[in-house]
C-alpha cells in the first residue's frame, strides 16, 4: 500500500482539500476533466491508508459499469481493494436479493429486460395499438414517472409542461397506461429496473432491522456524476444514510444528460441545503484536453447562459487542432473517420485509446461497416447486452463443463480450444460481416481469461466460469482492445486519446425530438460531453445527405455556430483549398505525386518527411480528395478556419 502521503501527491490544492475531508459532508461542483473521479478515488484510498475508513464499509457509487470497473481497478491500485465501488441498481439489487426473501418469502422475481412486451400488453387492455416508437416513448414517461416518485394518479397534474406528447395520447391516457403497465408486470411475476431501486427502497423504509443492518454495512459513501442523480436514487441514498452525513458528492452542472429520464440537476445544487455545513470545494483547472479542445469545450456555452458552470482551463501543452470536417454523405464520413483511425494507430495510438461517439445507437452501422472494411478492431458499448450475445452463452456453457481445476498456463490454452470447438480462431477475422462480431466477444473472452491468469497464476478455468459468472450477474462486459463505439450518453465519465463526434448535423444534434428550449439546452450538455472526452485529437463531422447521391442539404450542428465562421458551407472551404492544391518537395522542390504525399516521400530526391510535415500532407491528402470528388473529404482545421475568417 503507498503511503498515506503519496496519495495526496498527485493532486492539485482543491484536489487535496477533498481528499481531505474524510468526514461529513462535502459536495464538489467542477468541470469536465477536472479530476473530480481522481480527487474522490484518491481522497478513498486515503481514507483507507489513514486508517479512518474500513475498506468494506466504503460505498462508491458511479453511473456505469465500466465506471464502476475502472473506480475499483484503480482503487485496487492505490492499496484500497475491498471498497464497494458500484452502480445504484447493483448496490441495490444485491441488498434487494439479499432481503427479499426475509421480507417477502419465495424466489427474486425475474427482472424484465425490456418495457416493451409489458407496455404493448397494457396497451391492449386498454383498447389501443402501440407501435415501437410509442411503446419507446411510453416506457420512457413509465421510467420517468417512477424514478421521480410520481404515482400513475398524480402523472397527469405532474407531467404537464415537463414533458413531451405522447404521440396523440393525453396526459390521462398516458396514465392509464401506468397504472395497467404496473398490473401487466405483476400478473407476470416480473420487476423492471426502477423496481430494483423502489423495492430496496421499501424494504429499508419499511423494515428498521434491515436498515439497521446496511447502515452498519455502509458507513462512508461516495456519488460520481451527482448533477444526473434521480429523486428515486436520492430517496435511497438518503435511507442508506439514515441521518448520517458521511457522504461526498462531486458533479458538474454542464455534463446533466439524463434530466429526460428524470435526473435531476437540482438535487446537486441542494445538496448543502440537505446537508447542513457541507464543505463545498470547486476545481476549474482541466487536465485531460489540451488547450484547443478546451477551448472547443468552453465554446460550446458561449452563446448559452441557460446552464451554470465554469469555464475550464487547461493544464496542457498545446497540441493539433480541432478538426471539423463535413462529408457529402455518411458513407464517406465512415471512411473517412476509418482511414483517420488507421493513421493515429500507426502512428502509435492504441485502437482502445480511440472513440467514435453517436447521438443514438442506429447511427453505428457505417462506422462499423467501415472499420470492418479496414480491419480495425472495435467494441460497442449499449449495444446488446454481451453477456446475453449467444455465442458468449455458448462458451460460457462449454467452459462450465470443462472447468475442471486445471493450472492458469492451460487457461488460455482452454479458451482457445472452446473457440476452434465453436469454429473460430482467436486471430482478427480481416472481413467484415457477423463473424467479426462473434470473434469480437469470444476475444474479449480471451483476453479476460488472460487478466485473469497474469493477476492470478493460481486461477483456473473454475476461478474463470465464476468470475464470467459474476459478471453475468452484473452485466459487467470485459473491455477488447479496439475502438469504442458509443453513444455520447454512454460515454460520460471516459476519455480516450482521440475522440470522433460524428453525425453532429442539426435534426440529430440536438435532435429532432428536442423541440423545447429545454431540451436543446441538454442536447448542448451532451455535445459537450462528447467534446471533453478528448485527450489530444478531437473531429467533430457531419454529412450532409445520408446515402452517396442523397440530397445534402443537413447543416451542422447550431452549437458549432461560436466555432465555425459565418457561412460556413463546405463549398467555400474547398474553394479556398483549390488554391493550396500543388504540394511541393521541401527539399527539392518538385511537385509531389499523390502516392508520395501519402507515404510522406519524394520520388525526386531522397528527402521523407518529418511528423510536422507529415501533418501538412495529410491535410493535402485530404484536399486531393475532395479535388477528385470521390469520399469527398473536406477539412476545417482552426488554421483554415482563420483564414476564411480573415
Ligand atoms: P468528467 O467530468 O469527465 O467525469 P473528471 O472531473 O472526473 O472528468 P477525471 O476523469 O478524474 O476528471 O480526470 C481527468 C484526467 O485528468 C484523468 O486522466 C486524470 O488522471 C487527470 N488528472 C486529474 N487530476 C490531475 C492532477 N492533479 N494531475 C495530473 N493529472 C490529473
Ligand atoms: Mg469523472
């Protein structure tokens, strides 16, 4: 374990003086990249190294699993293994399992993964036909009204401006259909999601000697990502507490992206009122980005004074510009980001140090065409559930049946043998198609029996079938070493290397459904966060038409607008990088053939070239291709972009 003073190393004054407050109440408001997930991992492991807190009475709560990964990986590193770092559905669900047959007797009820089947059931109860964007849009107002404590009688009188219609149903309809929805799910035996957290929630409410159990379980609680708390998991957060105040919360009010499934930024902001002689620290200084994505970052609300926050500044040297760039259609976007990906990874950039973030998940498909077109290995997050993928069913049975004691050496050795068992080699498919994707999860599969073999030589294939199996409890996927695509929502909290916002056009950034200042308001948090995940290169691009040949008339998005000068259509770029077409050797002087821009050499003279001129061509590159009209690639890089200024 490092020494209690080491852990405090590493932070800045703010950082430090959260580590610091061990005890009471402490809420820290910051902006993105700040350090607030570091200054409360390392403000644990102090806790812990100090003697002040036990491990196992520490309850961490962040908003994903993969959140709740890492906290722990890296609690583990800093000497603090054993601190519960979770989700609040998988704090819950563990005390609700626990619990439940003490206070209601029998089996847990199955968790139903979907609303749908439910809401198209009390639908037709109620006379009426739903199709999958209204059975989409009901269990979104059912999630909505339950996580904020709004019975189907008071939805009416609450839902008012709040939300949006219902396709032509009326609050009262809507109602209705809550209330049958609630009948439908306990006919069937089932719970959903909000349920897990409503039923934990009960019992500590309604049982004096449970609660009293957990509370002496839990003595120091810790929130990430506090502004997106709900007043469901503010309920239970406040009965796991129990009057005590030995709680910190960190959040930033500018990365609020779930307020439409009823998050709600307000309870950060009354946290102090809560909990009287809350120490209130804040951090500005950002140390993921460097200065010009910082800047893109700030940009965003230059024009919004809607969300309060801070503007961030960056403790990064300078590095390369933003890139905005537009695409005549998504399919040469696709490319585009895919042949930029295959650049960045050879020229050392890991393929897991890289995201392409979407607005929603159906934006995908030719970014994963495209990346299979390249052979570049990448992994989805939201995407169907990986524990639930068949294949990963499949292996997970034949593991079951051999797991058999052997040594850690033959782990590997194991998996590989279910693969070829299963037809597959562990060896990257070069096609794209379905088998890239079943060698995807049989990789991740892989990979985690090899984590488990190098961090435990004593493993065997028993220690992997239970850890897989824990996992498939809680849905906790293995990271592959690839891409990551993700939807913006998902990727809060994460930062890579290289990020790629794509899709940002107006009708998808903000959406189309955003049709309230409201809702714009947090479509331009979301684009935000999409923006601050960037360590060193950010593109933000959008396409005009969706198909090659379609009609590109989409205009990127408005909170480009303080970014991008005034009549900004692609046309007028490409004009001005007409002028700048003739690349020329440095050395010599002769023009450069495409080829040798490409491969960075002349074919005159001996000259190569260096990474700052490598830069330059690779922007000429990109210019030739739009000069060909083919994956038209036009590029606005902030130098370009000054010039057009000027
Ligand atoms: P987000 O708002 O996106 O959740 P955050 O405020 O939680 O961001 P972190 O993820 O904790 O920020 O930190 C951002 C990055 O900055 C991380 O790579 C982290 O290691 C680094 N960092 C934070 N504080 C410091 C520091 N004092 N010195 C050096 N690096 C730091
Ligand atoms: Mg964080």
């Amino acid at each position: 374990m490092p020494p209690a003073d080491d852990l405090l190393s590493g932070l800045d004054p703010e950082q430090r003086e959260v580590a610091l407050a061990l005890r009471g109440p402490v809420s820290v408001i910051a902006g993105a990249g700040t350090g607030k997930t570091r200054a409360i991992t390392h403000r644990m492991a102090y806790g812990v190294a100090t003697g002040v807190y036990k491990p196992t009475e520490v309850l961490a709560v962040t908003f994903t699993t993969k959140a709740a990964n890492e906290m722990r990986v890296r609690l583990r590193d800093l000497g603090a293994a054993g601190v519960q770092a979770r989700t609040f559905h998988s704090a819950a669900l563990r005390q609700a399992r626990f619990f439940w047959p003490h206070v209601y007797g029998g089996d847990f009820p199955e968790i139903t993964q979907s609303k749908f089947p439910l809401v198209a059931e009390a639908m037709r109860r109620l006379g009426k036909r739903a199709d999958t964007p209204l059975l989409r849009d009901l269990s979104s107002e059912i999630e909505w009204a339950k996580v904020s404590n709004i019975a189907p009688t008071a939805y009416a009188a609450a839902a008012g401006p709040a939300r949006r219609e219902v396709a032509d149903l009326s609050a009262g309809d809507v109602a209705n259909v809550l209330a049958s929805y609630e009948e439908v799910k306990r006919e069937r035996g089932r719970i959903d999601m909000e349920d897990i957290l409503l039923v934990t929630a009960a019992i500590l409410a309604d049982d004096e000697r449970i609660a009293a159990r957990v509370r002496q379980q839990y003595r120091w609680f810790v929130v990430d990502e506090f502004q997106d708390v709900n007043p469901l998991q503010s309920t239970l957060l406040e009965l796991w507490l129990g009057g005590r105040d030995d709680i910190c919360v960190v959040g930033d009010p500018r990365q609020t992206i779930y307020s439409f499934a009823g998050a709600s930024p307000q309870i950060l902001a009354s946290f102090g009122r809560r909990h009287e002689g809350a120490q209130r620290i804040e951090l500005v200084r950002n140390y993921r980005s460097t200065p010009q994505i910082v800047a893109a970052a700030n940009a965003v609300f230059a024009r919004s004074n809607a969300t309060e926050g801070v503007r961030l500044v960056s403790q990064q040297e300078p590095g390369d510009p933003v890139t905005y760039v537009g695409f005549p259609d998504e399919l040469a976007e696709a490319n585009a980001v895919a042949n930029e990906i295959a650049l960045l990874h050879r020229r050392g950039v890991s393929y897991r140090e890289m995201a392409i973030l979407y607005r929603i998940n159906a934006q995908s498909e030719a970014f994963e065409e495209a990346l299979g077109e390249h052979g570049i290995p990448y992994s989805m997050r939201g995407a169907t559930g990986f524990f639930n993928r068949p294949e990963v069913r499949q292996a997970v049975t034949l593991l079951r049946g051999s797991a058999r004691g052997e040594t850690a050496g033959n782990l590997v050795d194991d998996v590989r043998a279910i693969f070829s068992a299963m037809g597959h080699t562990d060896e990257p498919p070069t096609a794209a198609g379905a088998v890239r994707d079943r060698w995807e999860s049989l990789h991740a599969i892989v990979t985690m029996a090899t984590d488990l073999a190098e961090s435990n030589p004593g493993a065997d294939m028993t220690a992997l079938v239970a850890d897989l199996d824990r996992r498939i409890d809680q849905a906790h996927a293995p990271a592959v070493d690839g891409v990551t695509l993700a939807t913006l929502h998902s990727a809060k909290g994460l930062e890579w290397d290289a990020v790629f916002c794509v899709g940002m056009h107006e009708g998808m950034m903000p959406s189309i459904h955003a049709d309230t200042p409201v809702l714009v308001e947090e479509e331009r948090r979301l684009f935000y966060v999409g923006v601050t995940r960037a360590r060193h290169d950010l593109m933000i691009s959008w396409a005009a038409a969706r198909k090659p040949g379609g009609r590109g008339n989409r205009q990127p998005t408005r909170f480009l607008d303080p970014l991008l000068p005034a009549g900004h259509q692609a046309r007028q770029v490409s004009s001005q990088a007409r002028q700048r077409k003739v690349a020329k050797c440095r050395v010599c002087n002769q023009v450069l053939a495409v080829a040798d821009r490409k491969l960075g050499r002349c074919s005159t003279c001996p000259a190569t070239y260096d990474e700052e001129l490598f830069e330059t061509l690779r922007t000429w590159r990109k210019e030739q291709a739009t000069e060909q009209g083919k994956p038209a690639y036009v590029i606005f890089t902030d130098a370009t972009l000054q010039a057009i200024a000027e």
